[in-house]
C-alpha cells in the first residue's frame, strides 16, 4: 500500500507533521494582508491562490469537507462566478437624522 503523501527524497515518506507545516507556511504567504486587501480583493488569481492554498492545509489535517469548500471557492474566483463583496468600511454610512425647525 502507498503512502497517500509525496517521498521527500528517494530513501522514504515524507513526515506528515513537516508537510503540513509547509502547506501552512505557503498559505500564510499567499494570504491577502489587510494592507493588501483593497488592492488584490478582486485579483481572481490571488483569491483562487489563497484557497487552494487554505484547501490544501484543510486535505492534509484530514478535513476534506473544509478542503471542499475552499476549492469550490478558488473555482467559482476562476470561473468568474464570484466577485468580491464591497469593503465594509467604506460602504454607504448611516446619516445623522435631520431636526426639522
């Protein structure tokens, strides 16, 4: 039976715990920063990139479902059938009420 996890090298398995550690450490990369947000919220590649990437730490941690929906996520980025949603803090603000004199 094979390992479900890539050989690091030819002399044997990789260790699982490392492997996660790498995918973690490649999906904080690709993580869009809030100083970065605005700029990159609706760049298609970097949101399918950030999934993946959180989908892949989700497969290895066994957790396919959670894997699932990020992939489902970086597909709909891809296909275009997602769109970021307007920033929060810039959207339209409450108006003070008027006094009528």
């Amino acid at each position: 039976m094979t390992s479900p996890l890539p050989s690091s090298s030819p002399s044997g398995p990789a260790d699982h715990s490392t492997v996660i550690d790498l995918a973690t450490q490649i999906s904080s990369k690709l993580m869009i920063q809030s100083q970065d947000w605005h700029r990159l919220k609706s760049n298609r590649k970097a949101r399918a990139l950030e999934h993946c990437a959180a989908a892949l730490v989700f497969l290895l941690k066994d957790q396919p479902q959670e894997a699932l929906l990020r992939l489902q996520q970086a597909v709909g980025w891809l296909d275009r059938s997602l769109s970021a949603p307007p920033c929060p803090t810039h959207g339209a603000k409450p108006q003070a009420p008027r006094i009528n004199k």
